[in-house]
C-alpha cells in the first residue's frame, strides 16, 4: 500500500469529512509512509452558511504527503470538456508530470480557455448553482421522510448525491433474477417496474451493500415525478 485515497466531500453520500476524522488518516498515512490523495471535485458544493472543508494540506508537515485532485466537470458544469487540476508539493508536482507528459501531455487548448473563463466568470453561477442544488436536496429530503419506513439517510451536506439505506427486510416484491446483491436487485427492479433509475450501493464498495445512491442532480419536476412513482409503487405492495 502506497496511498490513502479519499473523496472529500464524499461521493456516494454527499457529506464532509469532519477535521477530526481527516487527522486519524494523517495519522496513519504518517505511521505507515503513505500519500493521502484527496478527491475534491464536490468541493465548491457547499449548502450552509459557514460551512468549510477543511484540507490536511493545511498542515506544513503533511505538505509532502497531501495531493489534491479538481475538476471543472461538476463545480462549472462543464462535463465533456475533459480538464481538471491537482495540487500538491512542488517535489511531488514534479514526478508527476514525468508520468503526465507521456500519457496525455495536456488538456485541449479550447479546453484550458474555458476553464480559465470559469475561474474568472464562473462565481455568480457558482452561488446560483449551489441555490439551485439546496433546493432540490431538501426536496428530496422531504420525499426521503414521507418515506421513512422503506428508506433511512444521512443528510447530504456537498454534492448531490444521497444515500438512503433500504429498510425493508421482506423482499418478496423483487421478482428479477439478477444473480448480484440485494441493493442491484433493489435498483433493477426499481428501474423495471417504475423507470426510475438509481445507482446499487454495492457499486461503492461492499460497505455500501444495502444502499442506494439517489442523484438531485436533475429538476425539481422531475424529482417529484420520480418519487410520486416510487410512493405509488411501494403503496401497492
């Protein structure tokens, strides 16, 4: 083992790493001799007043062990154009690059010029971006709590993800084959028999088995059609 890699603010769940929880990985990072690679591509997704990430790059002694990974995919919207960016040690910054040059050498010039216009234009639709996403993640808190009896969850923080834990034990209702875990057979039959799709826990990891990832990326209207379908369908049961 080389590195701890970690995704800060987290994706399945759509929450933060508290500043206690990121020092226990320092710690063992520096007992063992391991990079910390922090995944921070949800970073500027950020619901409540006062709220902040906190990087363990922040702390001088794990400078040269911190390497920080961003995309403009999510916080500008700008999937497809292929460009993101690290931060880290200048030493580390170097060796990188050796392996860089040679698999991709650089992002697409046209891609570059964008990305500089979202650092430099992109803050007012940062803050209606993050308005927007607050909306919809209490919307679908609020459809998650009408359906407290099929599903229990942590509330998303960043992203726009969540993560709500199937509560049913019977699953009678599941008449699909699928040879896999309970949380695919949950979603296939999801998908199947109200056109409502949903990422399988499993997917995450064996400890996400018995979740599912819900997206709010999507509108306000389609998010409540979506669960009017789940509702009408766990109803029937």
């Amino acid at each position: 083992t080389k590195a701890i890699f970690y995704c800060n603010p987290n994706n399945p769940t759509g929450t933060i790493y508290s500043k206690e929880q990121l020092l226990g990985l320092a710690k063992l990072a520096q007992e063992h001799d391991l990079f910390l690679i922090s995944d921070e591509v949800y970073k500027d997704f950020l619901f409540e007043e006062n709220q902040k990430i906190f990087s363990l790059a922040e702390i001088p002694e794990l400078r040269k062990r911190v390497i920080r990974l961003f995309s403009f995919s999510k916080s500008y919207a700008m999937t497809g154009w292929r460009v993101g960016y690290l931060h880290s040690d200048e030493s580390i910054i170097r060796e990188i690059l050796k392996v860089h040059d040679s698999l991709v050498t650089c992002a697409p010039v046209i891609s570059q010029y964008a990305a500089m216009g979202a650092l430099e234009m992109g803050d007012k639709d940062l803050i209606e971006m993050n308005q927007e996403y607050k909306k919809r993640r209490d919307l679908i808190c609020n459809h998650l709590d009408d359906m407290a009896h099929i599903f229990s969850y942590v509330r998303p923080e960043s992203a726009y993800f969540v993560f709500p834990k199937i509560l049913l034990d019977n699953i009678d209702y599941i008449d699909n084959d699928h040879s896999g875990s309970l949380s695919w057979k949950f979603a296939l039959n999801l998908l199947e028999k109200t056109k409502v799709a949903v990422v399988p826990g499993v997917a995450f990891g064996p400890n996400g088995e018995g979740h599912i990832r819900m997206s709010f990326g999507r509108s306000e209207e389609d998010i409540n059609k979506a669960f009017g379908r789940m509702k009408r369908f766990f109803k029937a049961l």
